[in-house]
C-alpha cells in the first residue's frame, strides 16, 4: 500500500531528525528546513498532509500556510511549533490550520492526529465535485478530461487553471488575480507559464466549439461556454 506523503517543515535539525525517524516507518516524509523551499515543493509535488513549525528563515509558516491554503483548500495542516500563546494558536487556525501542537508532544499524539486528518481528507476526496466541460467531465482531483472517446491527462497547473476558469465562468479575470490565486505571484516568468498553459488548455478543448478562452486585451482573460 502506498504510503501517505508529509510535507514537514521545520528548521530546527535535531526536531527534525527525530520527527522524521519516528514517522518514515509509516510515512513519505519531506523534510525542508525553510519556509521558502517548503512552498516551492509543494507547488511542484503532491502532498497529502502539511507539517508546519512557525518560526522559520525565509517565510515563517504562518505565510507558508497562507500560501498553500490559497492554492489547495482540503489539504491538512497541522502546525507543531514551541510557540505557545493562544494568540499564536488561534492566528493558525484562523489561517486555515486544521490543528496546532505545541512542543514538546508525544510522537504517538502526533501520529494520532495525523491518521486523523489523513482519514477526513480521503473522505472528503472521495466526494470530491466533478464538473462538465463541453463533452467532457472533469475531475480536478485527478487531473483529467474524459469523453466517450479519450481521457486527457492534464498537470497540476493547468487542472487548477481550469478548475479556476470553471468557478468564475464568464466573467473577465484579470492577468494578475489568476497568478495570485495559482502560483501566489504575478511575476514575469510566471506570466510567461500562464500563457503556455492556456495554449495548452485551447488546444485540449479545441473541438469543444462551445468553449472559448477569450484574451482580453490589456486585462487578462475570459472562459465562457455557450
């Protein structure tokens, strides 16, 4: 049976070493000791869970977690930090936290919760929405476009670029909102990637002649179904 994958984030080495020993008999862990490496793992890979400590260099995890809840709304996360006050506790909640546990813990509370939220996040996929996209359906959770015909494999990327378009169908979206809310930038290079996948995308529903992505000038796009 394949394993659950963690996403650990947590800059002290020792912690580090400790939590990782104790899980990987269970787990795939990842262990990154930086905000900012975190972030940039989990935008290229996939994750089941989210092991947040707080205070880290390059980008603390309350960002982080601000950064992965705007991308991916049902993954768990579950910050474990030494930072005790309720303020801290209720700011990562609030955040979109699913649990916070102060250090020092059990390594059996830890694993307690995480079978708990792996089990509410595989229930909660499994009613996962499926939408129609001309003659096709699609499933976000599993990247794909089906017809009677063939099934399109779709990446991450453009899956959530699409999922984006679907939710706000026929309005006009502008350039830098979707970046924000896809790559949590608008920088150039990530403009240059939303492009590619929009072409992408066109070329996937090219015989849906219903469906248009429309270029807007000067503001950004348009996904409409007629």
């Amino acid at each position: 049976m394949e394993k659950s994958k963690i996403l650990y984030a947590e800059d002290d080495k020792t912690i580090a070493f400790l939590i990782e020993d104790s899980l990987e008999a269970y787990y795939e862990i990842e262990h990154f000791g930086d905000g900012k490496s975190a972030l940039e793992a989990f935008n290229s890979k996939d994750f089941d869970i989210c092991l947040l400590d707080i205070m880290m260099p390059e980008m603390n995890g309350f960002d982080l977690a601000e950064q992965i809840r705007s991308k991916n709304s049902e993954i768990p996360i579950i910050f474990i930090s030494a930072k005790a006050l309720k303020e801290d506790r209720i700011k990562g909640l609030k955040i979109g936290a699913d649990d916070y546990l102060v250090k020092p813990f059990s390594i059996e509370e830890l694993i307690l919760k995480i079978e708990i939220f792996l089990k509410r996040s595989k229930k909660t996929e499994s009613s996962a929405p499926k939408y129609t996209v001309g003659k096709y359906n699609f499933d976000p959770k599993n990247y794909t476009l089906q017809n009677s015909e063939k099934t399109v494999t779709l990446t991450q990327r453009e899956s959530e670029l699409l999922l984006y378009f679907i939710r706000h169908k026929n309005s006009v979206l502008k350039r830098q909102d979707i970046l924000k809310a896809i790559w949590g930038d608008d920088d150039y290079f990530m403009g240059r990637s939303l492009d590619v996948f929009i072409s992408r995308l066109r070329k996937v529903l090219a015989t849906e002649e219903n469906i248009v992505i429309e270029n807007i000038h000067g503001i950004g796009f348009r996904f409409s179904e007629k």
